[in-house]
C-alpha cells in the first residue's frame, strides 16, 4: 500500500513531464489533492523566483519522508 498523498507533502516525479519541461525526480510540494488522490496539483520550483504548477497523476508522484532541512540545524 502506497502512503496517503496531502497538501504541503514534498514528492517527487518518477516520470518525465516534457510538457512543463521537468525531469523525472524533480522534486516539489503539492498544493491541492483532486478527487480522493487520484491526481494532484504540485508546486515545482525552478529558481529562486520562478516556478511551475502542474497536475499530477499519483501513479507518477513519490511522497518524499523525512524531515524538512533547516539551517539552524545543529
């Protein structure tokens, strides 16, 4: 069984998306859960002030875990 897919989730892609020109493993955080996870829409950033919204199949999308990097980390 695959884990629950939720908004602010960080995934990655395991399959290109050439139609927004990301590659397969480019990561990103999903913003909206269409139809009981069957798709999602998910934020991909590109540079520090750019960024690209697609809607993903679940089959194509890994939940990413673990916890999120902070600097002050010691």
């Amino acid at each position: 069984m695959t884990d629950p897919i939720c908004e602010y989730d960080m995934v990655a892609l395991l399959a290109d998306l050439p139609e927004f020109n990301l590659p397969a493993g480019q990561t990103g955080a999903v913003v909206f859960v269409h139809d009981g996870e069957k798709a999602f829409e998910v934020e991909f950033p590109l540079t520090p002030r750019k960024s690209v919204v697609a809607t993903v199949d679940r089959s194509n999308l890994l939940k990413l875990k673990g916890e999120p990097y902070s600097r002050t980390a010691v």
